[in-house]
C-alpha cells in the first residue's frame, strides 16, 4: 500500500502542474521524463499516471543516470537495485558509491494541449 501510495502521490505532482500551465485547451497527452535513478522506475509510473489520466496519452521517455566518482570514473553506474525511492548503484570500475551528475529526476517535459 505504501509504494502505491507513492505511485499516486508523485502522479498527482505531474497531474496538477501539466493542468497549471495549460490556460486554453484540453490536456491531450504528456510527455514525462524519468532517469534511471529516479524514484519511481518508469514503468510503475507510467502505469500509475495512465490508470489516473484514462483520457490522456502518457508517454514516458527514460534519462541514462551519469555518475562521477572519486576513482576517475564519469558515466553509467551498475545500478544493483532500484525501487519506490530506493537504488543501489556502484561504480563500474572500482565499486565505490559515486555521485550521481544526472538521471535522478521525474520532469514534466511536454504537455499536448487539444
């Protein structure tokens, strides 16, 4: 119940903020962005986000998370888990937990306004 929760609350976000920039129009569709590392994984959101917008089209496109780690190493982490708001990712090259430069967010990138 705790992760549906979850699901439900950050849809709502998206929800309320495509209706807050749309002044004219009907809401279409939109377009949502989820890195590797965010903290939902894309397909629960996206079923979460459709089952709550029945009518509008959900399209969810996945950002790659880039790390940075103190080794020397900047790009794609091995991610060993990822959960509702939980990951465990090590860097590829000697195993530390790096800092994560990208792929960590949930961004409302485009709203299709009939």
């Amino acid at each position: 119940m705790v992760s549906w929760m979850h699901d439900t609350l950050i849809s709502k976000d998206i929800i309320e903020v495509a209706q807050e920039h749309v002044k004219q129009g009907k809401i279409k569709g939109i377009t949502v962005e989820v890195g590797d590392l965010g903290h939902l994984p894309a397909e629960e959101l996206n079923k979460t986000l459709s089952s709550m917008v029945p009518d509008w089209h959900v399209k969810i496109v996945t950002r790659k998370a880039k790390v940075r780690c103190a080794c020397g190493y900047e790009g794609e982490p091995d991610i060993l888990e990822h959960s509702h708001g939980h990951s465990v990712y090590l860097c590829p090259k000697c195993k530390a937990v790096p800092e994560v430069i990208e792929g960590k967010d949930i961004v409302l990138k485009e709203v299709e306004v009939e």
